[in-house]
C-alpha cells in the first residue's frame, strides 16, 4: 500500500481523499470502499472496465505489451519448460515444487482420479446427445453430494484435498461425457500414466486393445493445458470467486465456473472459431466476412479475435500458433485447409485498419480448436479442455480469497432505473 491519495470532489461539496493502491507491477488503483459512506455515491462501471475486485499474487497480464506470467514466471518459459501440474502446483502454491513436492503432488492427485460409481450412473440420465459442458457442470456440481466429508472451507487442508480433487477428476468426467456421446465403454483412470497421457487413453481407448500415449499429443494437450491454467479474473475466475464468497460448497462454485466459461464471448469461442471457418469455407470468402465482423448492424464476429485486456497479439496465440505447425507437420495434416483458412484471415485481418485500430488480435482460442482437431478431439469436447486446464487457476483463486482476511461477500450495486413505487392495480383495471 502506498502513500498516494486521489481527491474527488462533487462541486460545491468537501473533498473527499480515497487511498490509492500499488501492486508489484501494473497500473495503481483508486480505492473507492469508502465512497458510499462518505459521499453516498456508488461507482459505476458496467462490465467491470476500470474495476479491481481483489488482490491477487497469482497471475499478472499487461494486455498492451501482450505479457502474461503465472506466479511471475513468462508463460514462455513455463510453456517451455514445464508440465501442466508443476504449472497447476505453481499457481496454488505460489512457488515451483521440488522434484520430491512434485511427486508428492502427482502422487495425490492421480490418487483422487477414480470417480464414484454413484456418480458415474448420473451420466445414464443425459440424452446421447447432451453437450459435454452440460454434462460437466452438471457433473462437477453433483460432486458437492459425495464428497461433504470433509469440506469446511476454513480449514486449509479440506481446502486442498477439494482443490486436488477437482484438479484430478476433470479429465475423469470429461472421458466419460465424450463416451457417453459416442456410446463407447469408458475407461477407469492409469495413474502409472502422465495426467495427460491418462486423459488420451480414458478419451481414445477402449477396453479391447492396449492405447499407446502419442508423446506428441500428449505434449501438445499439456501445453494447451498449461496456457488455459490461469487467466486473473476472467469472467469464469471471478463467477467462481462471487460463487465462493458466498461460502458455497467448492464443487458447487467450479460447477458454476463450468457454466460461465460455457459462453461464445469466452471459453466457448474455441468451438465457435471452427463452425466460423466453415462457415467461411475458402480464402474467397474471407473478403466477404471481414466485411461482415466490421458491420455494426451485423452480429457477426470474427470468433478468436479481440480480448477485453489484450490490445496486443495474445502471448498464448503466439505459442499455440508455432506448436499448431509442429502438430499439423508430424500428425501429417500439414496441408489441412483450416489452418491455411485461418493463417490467412489472420493475415488479412491484422493488415484491416478496422482490426489495428481496435488492438483485435487472434486470441488464444483461434488456434487451438486445430490443433484439438487434428488430435481428434470433437468440437464440442474443445471448451471442455479448456475447464481441464482452467480448473487449476479456478481453485487457486478459490483458495486464495478464502485466505484474505480482506474477502467478504461479494455484492455489487446497481443503478435502478425501474418504475418509482407505485400502487397495486386489480386484475380487472389493468
Ligand atoms: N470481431 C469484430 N469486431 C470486434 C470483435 C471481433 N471479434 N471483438 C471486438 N470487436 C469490436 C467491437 O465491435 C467494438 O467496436 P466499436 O469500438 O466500434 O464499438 C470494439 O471492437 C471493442 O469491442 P468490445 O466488445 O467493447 O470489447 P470487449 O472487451 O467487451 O470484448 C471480447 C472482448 C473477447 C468478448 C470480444 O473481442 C469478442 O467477442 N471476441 C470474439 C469472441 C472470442 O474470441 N472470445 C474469446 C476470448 S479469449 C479466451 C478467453 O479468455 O475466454
């Protein structure tokens, strides 16, 4: 906390000083806690453009130079150098495990990777078709009727062992939804595989052969992993923390994280970026749909671009963009006529005024729906990857405001703009 102090001040009325805030790195912030008492105002900030809701010492993101670290560590180097659980290690515990903490770790979470039977019978009440994030949160949500054992969140270990077990059960229930829409036999968890290597084979294998892990989808899928971990207060970060604040039970909350990452506008834009190609079909008609995403009076978007913090290219487009070639090259689908599709209207569209002038740039979501693809993974399985790797960043930042003395219910205000009270009319004088 620092010494600088913004005035505000309505005309004709005192000043009123309110404390301005400095983090390690990153724009300062006016702390507006005190307003409505000392000067009967609330802020307004729809969509939260101006607005902090908490601290955070998890991830820092500077939209306009495009950087995005996790604990202070680059995402480049993490995507590097690391594994999706020493990422997801990192972000709850603040620091890089050991080779014996990351055994441990591992060891815990391949333990909690088993579903109840119970629960797995819930799956026989979806229609074949049900979407798989319909499921999942669903699903994850029902995990709050098994597991009540030892869920007091204001004790540190129960906190840990719902975070571990989440973490761990995510690819679980995910297999199960793919095969509960494909009509295969699932398959129980291998906890002597990688975490994602287990996922591949409860995804693709069946029962009546051995699955070999491909070290190049698995490497691929944890990278992916790694880049969805966290992403500070998103819309499904800051559903969760709301939901949390309320003391709800922690599968309930990440149920309720599921659902907000489900949309277009945000985790749901990696499934919408492939019906958007091919509905664009050929380069000929990029022309046309540019013209489309620019026109105020047409819905259409250019699904995979803009970002409401990065006004830069998305440092994880970059890293997804460079291992979609290495993807594409070795699971010889080098020539596949999607990613020439979206090379060039990336191309095009980061050469538009229209584009350049907005700071709209591919995002995360524009590549790896392609990569997912050329893994063979269904679209509607592609936000459910996401939840996987987002898990980590939702129960870290659960845990972390659980542990702020600060934290208090969440409740914003409102502006009302609705009829002033007024008298009950009788059904017969209305
Ligand atoms: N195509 C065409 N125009 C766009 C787009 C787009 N994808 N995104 C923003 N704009 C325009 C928008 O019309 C507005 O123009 P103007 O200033 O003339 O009114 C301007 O750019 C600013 O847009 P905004 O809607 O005010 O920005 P926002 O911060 O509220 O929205 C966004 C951010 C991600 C929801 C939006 O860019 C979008 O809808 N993108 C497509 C969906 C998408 O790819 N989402 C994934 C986000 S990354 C994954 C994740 O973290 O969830």
């Amino acid at each position: 906390m620092s010494d600088k102090k913004a005035t505000f001040q309505i005309a004709g009325q005192d000043p009123i000083e309110l404390p301005i805030h400095s983090g390690t790195q990153g724009p300062d912030c006016v702390d507006v806690t005190g307003l409505y008492k000392n000067a009967g105002l609330f802020t307004y900030d729809p969509g939260f453009m101006s607005t902090g809701s908490c601290d955070s010492s998890i991830t820092y993101i500077d939209g306009d130079k495009g950087i995005l670290q996790y604990r202070g560590y680059p995402i480049e180097q993490l995507a590097q150098n690391s594994s999706f659980l020493e990422v997801s290690y990192l972000l709850m515990h603040g620091e890089l495990p050991t080779q014996e903490q990351l055994s441990h770790y591992q060891e815990r979470i391949m333990h909690y990777t088993l579903m109840n039977e119970s629960l797995l019978r819930f799956f026989e009440g979806f229609h074949h078709d049900a979407h798989p994030m319909a499921m999942m949160s669903g699903v994850v949500s029902s995990l709050s009727a098994f597991y009540h054992d030892r869920v007091d969140i204001q004790n540190p270990e129960h906190r840990e062992l719902s975070a571990l077990r989440l973490i761990a059960k995510m690819p679980t229930i995910a297999a199960v939804s793919y095969k509960h829409n494909t009509g295969l036999p699932i398959l129980y968890p291998r906890n002597d595989l990688s975490f994602t290597g287990n996922f591949l084979r409860m995804m693709f294998g069946t029962p009546c052969e051995d699955y070999v892990v491909d070290p190049l989808a698995e490497r691929a899928l944890d990278l992916l992993f790694i880049l969805h971990a966290d992403h500070e207060q998103n819309a499904s970060t800051s559903t969760v923390r709301l939901a949390g604040s309320s003391g709800a039970n922690p599968f309930a909350v990440i149920g309720a994280g599921i659902a907000s990452l489900w949309g277009p506008a945000h985790g749901g834009a990696n499934e919408a970026v492939l019906h958007m190609l091919a509905e664009i079909g050929s380069v000929d008609n990029i022309d046309k749909y540019i013209a489309k995403a620019k026109d105020k009076n047409d819905p259409f978007r250019l699904m995979g671009f803009g970002h409401r913090v990065y006004k830069n290219y998305d440092p994880r487009a970059k890293i997804i963009r460079k291992v979609c070639h290495e993807v594409l090259e070795k699971l010889a689908d080098k020539n596949n006529p999607l990613f020439e599709l979206a090379m060039r209207l990336e191309e095009i569209a980061t050469n538009d005024e229209y584009f350049v002038k907005r700071g709209l740039y591919p995002n995360v979501d524009f590549y790896s729906g392609i990569i997912y693809r050329a893994l063979g993974i269904p679209e509607s399985m592609f936000t459910v990857m996401f939840a996987i790797g987002r898990t980590a960043g939702w129960v870290s930042h659960w845990m972390e405001m659980l542990d702020d003395p600060k934290h208090r219910i969440g409740r914003p205000r409102q502006l009302y703009k609705g009829e002033k009270a007024r008298d009950y009319v009788p059904m017969d004088k209305r």
